[in-house]
C-alpha cells in the first residue's frame, strides 16, 4: 500500500512541474501559430489574441489554471492543443504506437544480443574473446543515442542511400500486406539498431556480472564435476539463475530509452513523441506539452511499479522481506 502511496505522490509532483515548466518559458503561445517552426511571427491583431488567451483560458491567474486542469485530467481530458487545432489525445494516440514500436523493438534485440553476449564473455572469463567483447561493448556505450544515429544516416543513408533518410512509412506508396510492414521495418531500422546498440552495452555488462557471478557458486562447480554437458550448465544452470537482475533492468531501464528514443525520432524525423515533443516546444504549445510529459511519466511509473512486481516474483524473498 505504501508502495502505491509513493507512485501517486511521485505522480502529482510531476503532473504539476509538468503544468508549470511550459508557463516558464519565454514567449507567447499565440505568436507561433502560423510560424515556420517559431521563426515567422503569426501576424494577429490585438483582439484576435485576447478572444485565443480568453478561449483557451490562460487569462485566468495561474492556480485557477492549475485547478481546471487538474479538474480536466481527472475527467480524460487532456486539453486541446493550439497548434495542431485538435485534441491532445487524438495527437497522442497518433503517435505514440510509432515510439512504442521502436521501444519494444530495441528491448527486445538489446536484451538478447546482451544475455548472449554477455553469456559468452563470461564463460570465457579473462581470454581474449572476453576482452575483445568488453573493449568494443564499453567504447559503444560511450557514445550517446543521438550521435550514434547521426553517424548511421550519414553511412547508411546519405553516402549509400541503404535506408529512408526521415519518417516512418513511404508516402503515396500504397503498399499493404507484407509490403508495408517491409517498408515500416526499412524505415524503422536505423532507429532500432542506434536504440539497440546502446542499451546493448548496458545489458551486457550487466548479465556478465551476473553470470561470473553464478558461474563461481558451489552448484555450479558441482554440475561441472557431475560431468554436465557446457550447454545444460550454461543454459539450464548460469543464465537461469543470473535472469534476475536483468529482468529488473528491463524495466528500470525504460525511462532512459524513452530519451534516448526521444532523441533518436528527431534525427531521424520519425514521427513519434519525439518529434512531436520537439514541435509543441517550438510553438509553445501547453496542453500538447503537458499531455506528452504526462504520457511518458505514466510508462515510466508503469515500467518501475511491474519491476517491483516481477522482481517479488521471482525471488518471493523480496516479498517478505518488504512485508516484515
């Protein structure tokens, strides 16, 4: 129950940084309307911006904002946004299932290429396979997300014209069937693997640990001299034992991929929350801004409150020891 307690406290603190934060910022709403990115000021008259700041309610003192808009989200309402002219949810709802798929996406591949490679380092703990594997994984993980992806467009894309250098579908193309899932993956690939390879490092570090870790225990040592095969003590004994952390990482970790993600659709210009995050900044648009913080912070509460869950799940010993 106390655990619940946190999660809701955690979440009306960023609900309200998140109600704030865009008011902070410089500039009017209003003067980017119909501007190239915030570059061209909107040309409206006075009155034309009264009847847009009385409409959309932001003539009102700052609490009495605060309150209706807390008042909105416990109805489903997450506003109205100013520069697309349609409701936030709608936007979202358009968006979001393309961050999704990059997400799961690199999850999925990260993790495996991790445990794999992980796997391998530590049975052949301290040989060169070992080092060669350590050496290239710790330089990968140095190199953040977004420059990664900037690296694989001008390869891949630009110099060799490989994959789609922005967007997530061609357009006016008129695939369907397999067709259009090949090209969602063409275009999705670059994203995928800049994603992928950096958490991969993480992951792999980790379930190296872990499994040097099994590999050094006294049933370990005896299923070697019982004569087990290295595949039914690798795969039935090590990785078995050493899922535990890593499962946790899984979702501990999904908050920093959003991020990354985040940062990846916008070199890429693929229309996630990313670029759409980046376009609500540029225009000074509140109720999208606010509806795509509260987006993540949800997944992200979500990611942490199913990792406390899984975790007391498989090792029940975290359960009780929370109970006592």
């Amino acid at each position: 129950m106390s655990k619940i307690i946190e999660y809701i406290l955690t979440l009306w603190i960023i609900l309200t940084l998140n109600f704030f934060l865009p008011r902070l910022m410089p500039g009017d709403p209003f003067l980017f309307l119909s501007g190239d990115e915030g570059n061209t000021v909107a040309q409206h008259t006075e009155s034309i911006r009264e009847s847009y700041i009385k409409y959309y309610g932001l003539g009102q003192p700052v609490h009495i904002q605060y309150v209706h808009y807390i008042f909105e989200l416990f109805q489903g309402h997450l506003g109205h946004s100013f520069h697309f002219n349609e409701s936030v949810s709608a936007i979202l709802l358009k968006r979001f299932p393309w961050t999704v798929f990059l997400i799961v996406s690199a999850v999925v591949l990260s993790t495996i290429i991790g445990i794999v490679l992980g796997s391998i380092s530590a049975w052949f703990q301290g040989r060169f396979l070992d080092q060669f594997l350590y050496l290239c994984l710790i330089l990968i993980a140095e190199i953040p997300a977004f420059l990664l992806a900037l690296i694989f467009l001008f390869i891949f894309s630009a110099e060799f014209n490989l994959f789609p250098l922005s967007g997530a579908i061609t357009h006016f193309a008129g695939y369907k069937g397999w067709k259009w899932l090949a090209d969602i993956c063409h275009h999705a690939a670059l994203p995928i693997l800049s994603l992928t390879l950096v958490r991969s490092s993480g992951m792999y570090l980790l379930a190296r640990n872990s499994m040097i870790t099994v590999i050094a225990k006294d049933y370990i040592r005896t299923a070697t001299a019982k004569g087990l095969s290295q595949y039914r003590i690798l795969f039935r004994h090590i990785i078995k034992n050493a899922l535990l952390p890593i499962v946790t990482r899984i979702f501990l970790s999904l908050g920093s991929l959003v991020g990354g993600a985040i940062l990846v659709e916008n070199v890429f210009s693929y229309p996630g929350l990313g670029l759409l995050m980046r376009e609500a900044v540029l225009m000074h648009d509140y109720p999208l801004i606010q509806g795509i913080f509260l987006l993540v912070t949800v997944c992200v509460l979500t990611a942490n409150y199913l990792a406390d869950g899984v975790y007391g799940w498989l090792d029940p010993r975290v359960s009780i020891k929370g109970r006592e």
